[in-house]
C-alpha cells in the first residue's frame, strides 16, 4: 500500500501544504503573506492571523492538486518549530484536529530537518538524491550551520554562526541601503550588474568551522556612513557595486568554510539548502566547489529553499517508516533544539 504523507509548514509567514506519496512529491501550495512588506520585517502577530486564514484553503487545494481524497492520507506531518511561536501554533493545532478527525497519527518535524531532507523529495526534475554521509551547508535567515548527515535521523551540526546568520546580513544591509523586502533577494537581483571586488568589507573568520557575519555587518554600515558623508547620494550611484561586493564578501566566507569542512571530514558529497540557497552566487560557488574537488554536489530546486510543506512532508515520511509519531499533548516550540 502507498504511504501517503500530508504536510504542514506554517514556521514563519508562508503558509504551506504538501502531499507525497512513497516519497513522490504530488503537490506543493504556498500561500505568501504580503501583509510584512510596509513593516521591512514580519509582524509575528499579522502573520498568525494570517495563517488562520490561510491554512484551510490551501490544505483544501493540496490535497484536490494532489488527486487524492482526505481518507487516503496515513499520517500528518508538521512544522513543530524552531519558528514564531503563533504561527507554528496555528499549523500544530490544525494538524492535530485534522489527525483527531481522520484518526491517523501525528509526526513532528524540526523546521531545519525538513530543509536538509529537502533533497530526498522526488519529482521530475529531481531523481539523484544524496548518499550518506554527506555535508550540507544550511544557510537561512535565522540559522548558518554546517551539517554533517549521517542519516535520516542522525544529524551533527559541526559549525554554526556565533552572532548574526548569512541570512540576516543580506536583510539588514539591504534594508539601510533602501532595498525592498525581503532584502537577500534584491541584494541577488543587483548584484549581477555590479562588480564583486569593488568594495572590500570586513571577512570575520573565528576559529574552527563557526561562522560570524556581525562583523561584516558592523563595517558595512561604517562604509556607508563615511561615504554618505562625502556624497549624499552614494548608495544611489554605486548601489550595484555595493550589492555585488557584498554578496561576494558573504559568499567567500561560507564557502571558505565549506570547503574546509569537506576537507577535514572527507566527504564526497555536499549540499546546499535553506532560504539563501536561492542566492544565485552562492549556487554557482557551491557548484565550482563540488566540481574543484571533485564532489558529488546537490543544489535544491527554487522552490524547496523557501520554507515549503514538501520538505516537512518528506521528513515525515521517513519518520513514518520508523513509527515515529507524534503525542497529541506536545506544543510547538520556539527554539526547538536541532
């Protein structure tokens, strides 16, 4: 019999719904809130409301996308944490009483889990996944962590950011730069019509395989400031320069410490996932890494770097072939422990 899995994704402001089936992906909705943009940031409790609204319709049409029935679904996994404590309640709750209706059981997933086994979903354009063990950068807004995979179920982090992540650097620079929001991708967008050594920022590089982008932050802000004091319109005019010298002052540091890992450990196989996967400079580098060294390399379509239900849902499955399932009595978790 077909194990069919429903998953649930409502970790920050993306309300998300999948369904695989043996692994297969069948359907993958996304509702984005728009509601943040005015603010430059999300606003915890508009996108709680939001997700209220939203989670109905869009589980609705994940399973009618899908060609399935509600009574075909074996189990429902969801976003557990880490995340906005209301938002992840709006999907915990909804999946325990969809769980309680259908009597099927219940599957928690760490968020960042589900990033990482992003790379296990099968679609047509995606039947090559990674053997274990394998290294994977995980780079988001909130997390930068190197990650050694040894299994489903068995996950080391060997290096993490010890102040800001990657992600937050890209946001916080672009938002002083008067970039739209979310930032990372405008950063992106500039930043190929710039030249990467244009400007040269701070590279803070702390011992062993941790990461630190506060630094670059700190700097980058001081260059701005000393330069709009010589020129009130500096951003304006080199702003393609800054975009592509920033992004090639982040992607240089996470790389660097990529390759490092790899060398160390002695793997043959890494792979990129989370939010700045979708960085196109970071995607090329990884792949100039793999192909320097000679690694099996595995970069996620788009539209698994965002935070998706697909991934929860993949993640569940291979829980479900273990039984590993879910009290109904657990609350989601803020900071849920990696």
């Amino acid at each position: 019999m077909s194990v069919i899995i429903l998953g649930i994704e409502s970790s920050c402001d993306d309300t998300s719904a999948a369904v695989i089936r043996d692994g297969h992906l069948l359907s993958n909705l996304i509702s984005t809130q728009q509601v943040h943009e005015e603010y430059g940031g999300v606003v915890p409790e508009l996108a709680s409301r939001a997700h209220q609204a939203n989670i109905v319709p869009v589980v609705d049409m994940a399973i009618k996308q899908a060609g399935i029935k509600l009574g075909d679904i074996l189990a429902i996994a969801f976003t557990r944490g880490p995340g906005l404590l209301g938002s992840l309640l709006v999907g915990t709750s909804f999946a325990k009483g969809l769980a309680i209706a259908q009597n099927i059981p219940l599957i928690e997933v760490n968020h960042l889990h589900g990033h990482i086994l992003s790379h296990f979903i099968l679609t047509s354009n995606q039947t090559q996944v990674p053997g274990f063990p394998f290294l994977c950068l995980l780079v988001s807004g909130g997390h930068t962590q190197l990650v050694l995979v040894n299994n489903f179920d068995d996950m080391q982090i060997i290096g993490k950011t010890i102040d800001d992540a990657a992600g937050e650097a890209f946001d916080k620079c672009a938002k002083v730069m008067g970039l739209g929001y979310p930032g990372g991708p405008e950063v992106d967008k500039l930043s190929a019509l710039g030249n990467p050594t244009a400007f040269r920022f701070a590279k803070p590089l702390p011992h062993g395989l941790d990461f630190s982008f506060s630094g670059l932050k700190t700097s980058f802000l001081y260059f701005l400031r000393d330069n709009l004091e010589k020129d009130p319109n500096f951003i304006e005019n080199r702003k393609y320069d800054l975009c592509a010298s920033l992004q090639h002052t982040i992607v240089t540091i996470l790389i660097d410490k990529l390759g490092t890992a790899a060398r160390k450990l002695g793997v043959k196989e890494i792979a990129l996932a989370g939010g700045v996967a979708a960085n196109s400079g970071l995607r090329d580098a990884v792949m100039r890494l793999g192909k320097k060294r000679g690694l099996r390399t595995f970069i996620p379509e788009l539209k698994f770097t965002t935070d998706n239900a697909a991934m929860i849902a993949i993640a569940g499955y291979y829980k479900f072939k273990k039984n590993e399932f879910a009290d109904h009595s657990l609350t989601p978790q803020a900071r849920l422990p990696f």
